[in-house]
C-alpha cells in the first residue's frame, strides 16, 4: 500500500482546534499554580503524525501592549481560581512532506486552549 504525503502546506483550519482538544495531552511544567512551559503532544490533526511542542505560557500578550502589561498581567492573575492560556501549536513531526520549510512538519497549525487553577480557595 502506498501512501502520498500530504504536501507541506502553511495552514490553518478551526476544525483542527476541535480535533486537537480532544487529542492533546497537555502537560504543565511545574506543576502546581504558576506553571511556566506547556508540553503538548499528540497527533497532528491535519496529518495524522506524533507531534509535540513547548511553549511558555507568557502573560496575555495583548496585555503586554503597553508599558503596564506585566502589572496588569499579575493583577489580572489574582482574580480568579483558573487560567486559560491558548497556545498556537504548529505541526512539528518527524515525516517528510514534499515541499517542507525549516525543520519539518506539514505546517499546519491550531491552536489548543491550557487551564489550570491559580489560586488558592480560600
Ligand atoms: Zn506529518
Ligand atoms: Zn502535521
């Protein structure tokens, strides 16, 4: 059985966050209140490959717009019990597709919504 690989293609499609939330195994380093790094993995919704990606979880970045960004950021933190983060996540597998740029994947990209409880219940 052949199989032709999907061509690398920089792409998007919402159908893809959907798939992802229920594929995506998150997992938030350290653990516990303040998490500072995500790790995701699980397949690729548009190619179907193991893919995994880290990203920091950095404050809201259009809170970051002006100078008062991290401040505000902090505050922000303060008020309630759970955070949410999304974190735009681009194929990075290890197969080949005809056409690849940089260091590999299909180029899709999605994006995968990370909570976690902040605060203490008082
Ligand atoms: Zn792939
Ligand atoms: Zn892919």
């Amino acid at each position: 059985m052949t199989e032709t690989p999907l061509p690398f293609v920089m792409t998007t499609d919402p159908d893809w966050d959907r798939t992802a939330a229920d594929t995506a195994e998150v997992s938030l380093l350290p653990e516990g209140r303040n998490p500072e790094q995500a790790d995701i993995t699980g397949p690729c919704p548009r190619c179907g490959h193991a893919t995994a990606w880290t990203a920091l979880l950095l404050p809201d970045p259009g809170s970051l717009a002006d100078g008062h960004g991290l401040l505000h950021a902090i505050l922000k933190e303060a008020e309630g019990p759970v955070k949410t983060r999304d974190v735009d996540v681009t194929c990075d597998c290890l197969e080949y597709h005809p056409g690849v740029i940089g260091h590999g994947g299909c180029g899709a990209s999605w994006t995968v919504e990370v909570s976690w409880a902040s605060a203490p219940t008082a």
